[in-house]
C-alpha cells in the first residue's frame, strides 16, 4: 500500500477502525495505577470505578518479572469481568501500562490484551519512548490486532517522557501516530537516563535550591556567614513546560507522573498543583491515598470558576477591555477563563458533588468597560 502524507488518518491494516481526528477530553485526573497479578489490589478495583477518572492496570516496572504472566492474565480477567469499566460505557476508563518494548513481555501484552478485552481497553501507555519510531511500531501492530478481533473504535496511546533521547524527540513523538492520546512525565526512570544525582520518584530535592544574598553590613560588606534564607526549586519545571507545549501544539494532553513519598501527602499536592497551574490535566495515583489529591488538585477551584463565568460575562463577544475589581481584563484573558469553564462543564459531567458546587454559584455580571 502506497502511503502519502493525506493518508495520515487512514487506518495502517485493512479492516482496523478508522483513526480519530481529534483526541476526546475525557476527564483524567487520577490515572490509578494497581498491579492486576496482585490479589489484594484487583480485590478493589471493582469498588473503584466511578471513584476515579482512570484505572490503569500497570504490568511493566513495579511487577517482579516472575509475575508478568500473571498480572497480565489478572488484567484480562477484571476487564472481562468488572462492569462499566472502559469503553465507552461508564466515567471511569480502563488503560494498561505495557512493558517496554525491548523486554520479552512488551509484545505479548498488546496482543493477548487487544485480542482478549480491546473492546474495553481506552489508551495504552508505552512506556521508555525514545522516538517516533517507538509509536510507528505500536501503531501500525495496535492496527493489525484491532482489525484481526473486530475492533470499531481505535484504541489511544500514551507515551511516559522518561528518557533523556525521549525529550529531545518530543515534538515527533507526539506528532507520530493519530492515536496519540497524550504525554505523562517519568521522573523515577527520566532522572536516571540523565544521570541526576536524585534517588526519588518524583518530587523536589531540598538540594536543588537557590539562597538570598548575603546582607551586607553599613560599609556595604556582604555578611556571608548571617543567616539566608533557601527556596526549594522545581527539578521538573523545565520538563513540564516542554512538554505542555509539545502536546498543546499536537492536539493531545500532558501528565505529570508518579510521586513516590506516598505519605508526604502536602508535597504531592503541590507537585500536582504545578502542573495543574502550567497545563497538565491529571497526575498518576500510586496509592488509593492520592486520588482524592488528584481529583481536588485538577479540578477548577469554585473560586476560579466563579471569576471565569464573571470575566466571560463582562466581556460579552469575547472583545476590547473591561475593568473588573481593578485588573484589566480583554481578549487574552477571557480565553484563560474559557479554558477554565470548559474543563469544569466536562468535569461536572461526570461528577455530581463538582456540579452541585460550580451550580451554587451566583450569576455574576459586574465590570464596567475601559
Ligand atoms: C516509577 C513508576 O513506574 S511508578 C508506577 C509503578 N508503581 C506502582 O504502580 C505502585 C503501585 N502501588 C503500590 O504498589 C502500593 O501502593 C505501595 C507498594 C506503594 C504501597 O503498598 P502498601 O504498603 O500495601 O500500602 P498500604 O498498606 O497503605 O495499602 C492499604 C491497602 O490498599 C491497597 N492498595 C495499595 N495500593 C493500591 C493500589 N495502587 N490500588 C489498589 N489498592 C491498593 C493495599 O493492597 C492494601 O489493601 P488491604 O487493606 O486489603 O491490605
Ligand atoms: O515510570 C515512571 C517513572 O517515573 O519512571
Ligand atoms: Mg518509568
């Protein structure tokens, strides 16, 4: 089969389901990770569907490689079994974290789980990309098995960004494949390709900060040895915002990853909110701890949605400039509210006590024009 660049939306095998053209903004704010060969945590995932916007049964790093088989046959099972789980049927979607596709699992994962529960299965996630050459691979394999079991809807894939080959490939994977559903960063495995002095998965380093200068005496002599104080500095800014831009420019969504201090509860809302703040739309969940964090974290706050509705309500066609409690608001802005409104519409669609508290709040119209 001939292929040009038009045919980037033909299906890659005969009989597969035509690719989407646009990547549905399904909520995702906690993607809950549990191991499917682990009895105790499969015993809860059926409880867990409509808790949480994902639960992804993860079979690469976290299974002892003596458990693969087993945590793939056991993710095979709670999707055959478990009720309004994945598809297109119920708010909580079903994704699966593949081995790596240079282990001797990564193949038999896509083909026993495609042939066995794709019709349930939402997004895959690949994990260790290094390059578009990695999605090419899953995508025209994920196209041959969604043909051969009779797919009709095209299952996504999710890239984890946690090689150093991987973020400076990032535009052309995101770019590589239709199916590409959206980014997550991989602090635990990305630290250790880069060869950084950390041992944590995810988070801050109280080492990685900057420190006031030294006050300086009446003569104007800097007192090094006076006390200074230290801010803590984000290790994962820079990788974020790459990553923010690379997916807005390509049509798909990013995620900040693991945290692995299950018990430092505050930390992990923080390193939720930063990402929230500079565009990501969810963070995985480890622990059934972290969901709540994740659900409250990407959820518009009632107070930003109530200054958003107020902004869009004062700028009426969306142009010129208004005043409302003395900052000046125009065409840039009212576009920031409107993200802001539309993800709590979607949210709100999903989650009832997020819809009783954005519909408490008062119609509010003040502004006057600059
Ligand atoms: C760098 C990366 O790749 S990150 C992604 C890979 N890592 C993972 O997926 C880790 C997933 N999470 C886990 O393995 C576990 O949560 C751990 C190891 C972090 C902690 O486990 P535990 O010490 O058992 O935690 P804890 O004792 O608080 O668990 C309480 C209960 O919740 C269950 N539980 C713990 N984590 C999960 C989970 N992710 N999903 C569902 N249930 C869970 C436990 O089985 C336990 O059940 P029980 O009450 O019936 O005994
Ligand atoms: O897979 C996640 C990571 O941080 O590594
Ligand atoms: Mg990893």
């Amino acid at each position: 089969m001939t292929r040009t660049a038009k045919d980037f939306f033909a299906p890659l095998a005969v009989g597969a389901p035509a690719p989407l053209r646009e990547i549905p903004a399904r909520p995702s704010r906690a993607i809950h990770f549990f191991d499917p060969g682990n009895e105790k945590m499969a015993a809860k995932v059926p409880d867990m569907v409509g808790t949480v916007d994902v639960l992804l049964g993860n079979l690469e790093d976290a299974v002892k490689a003596e458990n693969k088989e087993k945590s793939r046959q056991g993710l095979v099972d709670i999707g055959r079994a478990t009720a309004n789980l994945g598809g297109t049927v119920g708010p909580t979607q079903l994704w699966t974290r593949v081995n790596s596709l240079d282990s001797p699992w990564g193949l038999d994962d896509l083909v026993t789980l495609v042939t066995e529960i794709g019709d349930k299965l939402d997004v895959v996630m690949v994990p260790k990309v290094q390059g578009a050459e990695d999605i090419h691979y899953v995508d025209r394999l994920l196209a041959q098995l969604e043909a051969k079991a009779g797919l009709d809807r095209p299952i996504l894939v999710h890239a984890i960004l946690e090689t150093a080959r991987g973020v400076a490939n990032i535009e052309e994977i995101c770019a590589a494949s239709p199916r590409m559903q959206g980014l997550s960063l991989g602090p635990a495995d990305l630290a250790a390709d880069r060869r950084m002095k950390t041992t944590r998965v995810g988070g801050g380093h109280p080492g990685y900060l900057v420190r006031q200068d030294p006050e300086r005496d009446d003569l104007g002599v800097p007192q090094y040895d006076g006390p200074r104080t230290t801010y803590q500095q984000d290790l994962w800014h820079y990788t974020i915002a790459r990553m923010v831009d690379a997916c807005a420019m390509h049509g798909i969504y990013p995620y900040y990853g693991p945290f692995g201090d299950i018990k430092d509860t505050v930390a992990c809302e923080d390193q939720f909110r930063n990402a929230f703040l500079l565009g990501c739309v969810g963070a995985w969940s480890l622990h059934p701890a972290q969901i709540a964090i994740a659900n409250k974290v990407f959820s518009p706050s009632v107070e930003d949605v109530a200054h958003a509705r107020r902004v869009i309500a004062a700028m009426g066609d969306g142009t010129g400039a208004v005043m409302i409690d003395g900052k000046m608001e125009d065409d840039a802005s009212v576009k920031q509210c409107q993200v802001m409104v539309a993800l709590a519409d979607e949210l709100a669609a999903i989650d009832p006590e997020l819809k009783k508290q954005y519909d408490a709040i008062p119609d509010q119209h003040s502004g006057t024009e600059a």
